[in-house]
C-alpha cells in the first residue's frame, strides 16, 4: 500500500500524523559496496526503486524533523557513506545524531556519534564482511579525524571468539568502545547465525563478563543485557518502545513496522540493544506518563564527539579516566 503523503510549505512528505517521534532511523540508500552474511537490509527488503535525489531526501527530512520534533537520527543503510553529502547536510537537521558504517570509505569530519563496524578477528570478519575489509577498516581507524565505537554482531559464527576480539579492539587506534548487537533473525531466518534463547543466555552472560573485565570500553548497558535474559526479554520486545515511538524510514521515506529490521522481524529473538536499553532507563528514569523513553532523551546531555560516540545507542560511556573505578 502506498503511503499516505500530504505538503508542509509546499514540499510532500509522508503522512505519519501529528505526533512527534524524538527518535528516527534513515535508510540513507539501498546501495552498498559490501554484502555481509549478517546485514537483515539485504535479508528482509528488495531494493528494486531509486533513491531519492540528495535534495529532495534532504527537503523531506527537514519538514519531517519539524513536524514530528525528531531530535536524535540514526544514518544507515547500505552504506550511508556513498551519499556523504546527505550525511554531511542531513545532520545539521538533528540535535543528535549516530552514522552506522562499515569503515571501508574514509570517515567524515562531523562531531557526531560514528559507529564502525567489526565482527571478529580478520579470518572471522572477513569471512562475513568479505575478504581484506578488516585491514580496510584497519586503515580508516588510523585516519579517522575523530575517536569512533565499534558495533560488532555477535553471531554463532563469531562467539567463541569475543574474549580474543574485545583484547585486539582496546589496541586498535581512535576506537573508544565497542557495542556488541546480537544477531536478530527474520521469522524464517535459516542463515545458522542466530542462537536460541538458552544460548543466547550465555552470550548474555559472556557480555556481562566482558563488561566486568573491560569496564567501559563495553558500551552496553549492565541492565540493558539483564534484561535481555530469557525471565525478562520478553518484558521488553512485548512492548517494544521502537514500535511505536519512533520512526523507522527506508530510502524512499516509507516507514518501516516495527522498526528498522521490518515486518518480518522474529521479535521473540530480539536483543537489539536500543530497546533493551529504552527498556533500563524507563525503569530508572520515566519519561511521561506511559514511561516512555526516547533515545534522544538518553543521551541529550552530551556535550562533545567523544561521549557522544559511546552513548550514541543510548548505552554507558566510558568511565571518565581518573574515576577507573566507576562502574555501570
């Protein structure tokens, strides 16, 4: 079904309401230079329609922004660095924002969250991500103009291995932290990446210790991952804060339901950490009378690059240097 359109000063944009959404996700395009075995936007979409043109992607957003007081914009893809121009205008539009790419193209100069993404040491990376990307990613590390976070799926091909690769990303250069996502099947998923809710229970348990051991650097959120134990997940992806209060676009401006890994989602097998995070701060800090709590929220009093690179996804950032003893 087409979606609904309707003009704000005389641009069309998507007809989602009055409402506001503090919170957005952008599938910048559908193009991208790699083709990772884990990537749910080549699993679950086809791509088969153009992007839109920088400008006019750039219009709507803007108007989008206004109507519904979107603070905080994720920029994903594809690749969202092959449109570096809709990413260098696009997040003046935003009080916050996080950019989500695969470390193969050079990194802009924007004091905003940047997550790089990693999956294991080089022979478990590349058989995901492809071969020589980690060395590629590697070299844009040590050229970054700012510090940056890792975002690693851990999946069954890469588990056994966190202890090993959580050790070699506190050597690599300008890396701040690394936010571990669990992989999060399609209902019809047969990919063998994913883990059942026993076994994810001890990847779970298997963060908490990483967490233990490496403070900070691991920038999920302690509670967070509690709550993504089996007593409590569902807790959590049955009222999903992402469902309903936020907005989740691909590159043509249609919303995505229930969020960004779309309708097919196995929510049941959901430990994405925005949620499970959403979830940990609405139980410490409600926000409104439905409890809600918006990623933007979360992390609205970050003041520079550095912070804001490790709380981007609404996780803890790194213990400051002289307190080493504070945990989360």
């Amino acid at each position: 079904m087409d979606q609904p359109t309707t003009l704000l000063d005389g641009i069309e944009i998507p007809d989602f309401g009055e409402r506001r959404y503090p919170y957005a996700v952008i599938e910048v395009t559908r193009h991208c230079n790699l083709r990772c075995t884990t990537c749910f936007f080549f699993q679950a979409f086809q791509h088969e329609e153009k992007n839109l043109s920088d400008d006019a992607l750039l219009a709507k957003l803007g108007k989008l922004a206004r109507r519904h007081g979107i603070r905080f914009m994720s920029w994903v893809g594809g690749e969202p660095l092959l449109r570096r121009r809709v990413i260098e205008k696009g997040v003046r539009l935003f009080e916050q924002n996080v950019l989500f790419t695969n470390g193969t193209l050079p990194l802009p100069d924007l004091p905003i969250a940047i997550g790089v993404s990693l999956d294991g040491p080089p022979e478990i990376n590349d058989a995901i991500r492809g071969a020589g990307v980690y060395e590629k990613v590697r070299f844009t590390l040590t050229t970054a103009p700012r510090p940056v976070f890792i975002q690693s799926v851990v999946t069954t091909r890469n588990v056994s291995v966190l202890d090993r690769f959580t050790a070699d990303l506190t050597a690599l250069p300008n890396v701040l932290g690394v936010i571990y996502s669990i992989y999060v099947p399609q209902k019809d998923d047969t990919s063998g990446l994913a883990f059942t809710l026993p076994q994810r229970d001890q990847v779970i348990q298997t963060l908490l210790g990483l967490k233990e051991q490496h403070g900070g650097f691991i920038l999920n959120e302690h509670r967070a991952l509690e709550l993504a134990l089996s007593p409590t997940c569902r807790q959590v992806t049955d009222q999903c804060d992402m469902r309903e209060n936020s907005l989740a676009l691909d590159y043509r401006l249609r919303r995505r339901r229930p969020c960004c890994y779309g309708e097919q989602v196995d929510c049941d097998l959901c430990a994405a950490p925005t949620p499970f995070s959403m979830a940990a701060r609405a139980m410490a800090r409600p926000y409104g009378p439905r409890g809600d709590v918006a990623l933007a929220e979360a992390i609205a009093g970050t003041r520079s690059a550095s912070p804001a690179q490790a709380a981007a996804c609404g996780v803890d950032p790194p213990p400051p240097a002289r307190s080493p003893q504070n945990s989360s």
